[in-house]
C-alpha cells in the first residue's frame, strides 16, 4: 500500500485523470461533482481497505479444489458399479462442477499464489484440476477471463458479452443457447478471441482446449459404447450442461446486466441481492469489489464491500441493494 | 524432449505432441512439426462433424439404456440400439447441417 499515486494501476490512473464533468465515466449524481482531489482521497481510502482484504491464507481453496476433483472422479466408478444413485450424483457432480469455477477463479488471477512464490505450484494445481468438470482446460479459462477484464463490457472484446439478456429467463435460455455448435457464445468465442490474440497462452489454451475436448468425447463414447451411458450422463454431460448454464447466469449475466456502456471502472459490475443468496450465487452479489481489486479472494468481497460502500457510495456507486 | 513440454503445466499439450516427445532426435524437427500440423487439421476436420459424432457415439448408447432402464420396446420391432442410432444420428446429422440441436 503507497500513497505514491506513480503507482496506481491503469484503471485507477483513468478515475482519477476523468474529466469532472464526464457524466459518462461515472453515471450516477454523487461522483459528477467530485473533483480531483476528492477522487484521488477516495481512491487511496478504498485501496486502504482492499490491502487488508487481499492475502491470507489460501489452502482452503487449495483443499477444496483437489478434494472436490477427487470426489468427482470417484462418483465414476462408485455410480457405474451401482454403489451411489445416479440421482446423488447427479446432484453432487453439478455443485462440484459449479465449486471448481470458483476455486479455478482465483487461480486465474494468481490469488492462491503469485508468481515466484515457492506455493506456485498449488496456483497451478488449483487451475488445472478445477475446471475439468467443465471440460475447459485452466489455460483456456484464464486467458478468456483476463480478456474479460481488460475488456469488460465491451461488445466485441469482452468474450462474456455474448452472454447479455433482457431478463432473467432470457439470460438461462441464452447459457444454453451459447453452447450451440456453431453459435459465437462462451467457448466458441473464447476460441476466437484466442485466435485474434494469437499469443504463446492463447496458442497453447487452443490446443488444450482440443485435447480436453477429444478426452470429454473419448470418455463419454467410450463409457456409453460399454452399458455405462447413463453414469456418463450424471457423472459429466449433464452437471457440465447444468453447470455451466449456472455459471453462466451468476458469474456473468447477474452481476454484469444490463452489459451495454458499461465499461467504466465503477459500473462495470452490480451490487444486487440474489434469490438464493450469498452462497450460492457463489459470491457474485458483491462482484463489483473483485473487479475493482482482483486480489482479494472471493469469500471476502462482501466483507470488503459493507467497509467500502460509504466510498462507493461517494463515487455513485447504486448500493441499495445490501 | 520438446522444448514446449519442460514445464509440467504443459502436459495436455504434451500429449497431443506424445510422438514428438518421444522422438528423442529420431526425426527431424520440421517432420515432427508437420505431423503435429497434420494431426491438428484432422482434429478441427473431426470436430466439424462432431455433433453427428456425438449423436452416433453418445446420444445413441443413452437412448437404448433409458429405453431398457424404463422397460420400453423399440418400435417396428427394432433392436434398442438399432433406434437410438437412427434418432441419435439423424439428431446429430440435423445438428451438424444447422449448427444448433434445436
């Protein structure tokens, strides 16, 4: 933490150098008459409070990315042999499913452990196992998520956009719509956009993502071929279609909509109450705080949030929902 | 060992390029490269049919063991299997021409 304003990121250095009557950059009255001088008090407040949100320690994510992965891969065998219901699998595998895009989340930003840390290993650990269940492998997730928040909002570069609705049921109609094979949503874009970057990780995401992809078809074909179709459909197709249209509609339509404008730094995500509450919207009701400051881990927005709101609120962040 | 496949992250990769960490200088790099180009052509040739796949390797199998599961007969006296390949193919045939299963 500095008070050195060199130091700020891009994003930050963008707030405070707006202009002070751009209604645009920041939509709501209370922030249109902030001048400089109260944006850049504001900014060092809440980067203060994120500082005592980000670190800490991890392993439980790193517990629960590998137990969670090794439940999973056991409920094979245990519903092929008859040994767990199908219906119990079903169930288990789909919250497994969900659970490995939150755990993979941080790894995608390094939260477990950063870079040249001698834990690094776990980052990666973490990212790799987790998101198999989704048969997407951590490289593909990470690049199309950066992406997403260097992008966010916009309607060609952001590689979530695709997944902007009206309401809510278009918004579940559309998670599924967007698995369609040749419509452009979720991994059809994400390999475009990696294709466009044509980078050494968006190079190497696209052909793990093959690899991954012919392993999921290999395992389904093979399973079912063999009198084991129906453990193939609750143990992996299905908590995957399911899966993903849950994480679809909390991770990106619920916090993000409506999508259309809203690229700047203090609208690019809600603060929104979720009918199923905190938990299992898998913590996305206070998203805005993990835009703003990546580094602090999930389970800890919200705590971050009620100490930031006064801030936000200055800034004309809407915080009437919590 | 290929140059790509030093780190243990790389191991998907890995296996997609298994003949050309195996090669162990037996070839010439630039006629492992080519087999790799060749085996990633096929791949994006056998993913543009993938739904027919699918239909065939998947939603076939499924349809004949609900079908057996629940105690149903396939009609005009067709094997199980033999009517979960004529919907899972067709479906898949549909879907690989239309680009959407729906």
């Amino acid at each position: 933490m500095t008070d050195d304003l060199t130091r700020l990121d891009t994003l930050s250095r963008e707030t405070i150098d707006a202009p002070e009557s751009g209604g645009s950059a920041l939509p709501l009255a209370a922030d249109e008459g902030l001048d400089r001088h109260t944006r850049v008090d504001l900014l060092k407040q809440e980067r203060a409070i994120a500082a005592k949100y980000q670190n800490g320690p991890m392993w439980g994510y790193v517990v629960a990315a590998v137990g969670g992965f090794a439940i999973w891969l056991a409920l094979f065998p245990l519903t092929m042999f008859g040994a767990v219901h199908p219906a119990i699998t079903l169930v288990v595998s789909t919250f497994l499913t969900v659970a490995g895009y939150v755990t993979c989340h941080e790894a995608m930003h390094d939260n477990i452990a950063k870079r040249g840390s001698k834990y690094r290993w776990a980052n990666q650990l973490v990212g790799e196992v987790s998101l198999l269940p989704i048969a997407v492998p951590f490289s593909m997730g990470r690049v199309s998520h950066l992406e997403h928040h260097k992008h966010c909002n916009h309607p060609e570069k952001d590689p979530d956009y695709t997944d902007e609705a009206p309401n809510w049921w278009m918004a579940w109609y559309k998670t599924w719509w967007n698995r369609q094979p040749r419509v452009d949503g979720t991994i059809n874009r994400y390999k475009s956009v990696c294709q466009q970057l044509d980078t050494r990780e968006s190079r190497l995401a696209l052909k793990q993502t093959m690899i991954v992809q012919v392993i999921y078809l290999t395992v389904l074909f093979t399973m079912a071929w063999n009198g084991y179709a129906i453990a193939a459909v609750v143990c992996w197709w299905l908590p995957r279609q399911l899966g993903l249209s849950y994480i679809r509609y909390f991770l990106s339509w619920a916090p993000h909509h409506p999508r259309a404008g809203k690229t700047e730094r203090y609208e690019q995500a809600n603060i929104f109450k979720s009918h199923v509450g905190h938990f299992f919207s898998m913590c996305m009701e206070t998203h805005l705080i993990h835009h703003l400051h990546p580094g602090i881990p999930n389970h800890k927005t919200k705590a971050a949030y009620l100490e930031m709101k006064p801030i936000l609120e200055k800034r004309g962040v809407d915080c009437s929902a919590i | 060992m290929a140059r790509w496949a030093r780190h243990p992250t790389q191991v998907p990769a890995m296996l997609l390029h298994i003949f050309a960490a195996g090669n162990r200088g037996l070839l010439p790099d630039s006629v492992v490269k080519t087999m790799i180009t060749i085996m990633q052509v096929a791949l994006q040739k056998l993913f543009s049919i993938m739904p027919l796949l699918f239909g065939i390797g998947f939603i076939a199998p499924v349809i004949a063991q609900v079908m057996t599961m629940w105690g149903w007969d396939a009609p005009f006296g067709m094997q199980r299997i033999v009517f979960g390949l004529l919907i899972g193919a067709l479906w898949g045939l549909y879907a690989t021409i239309k680009g959407r299963w729906i």
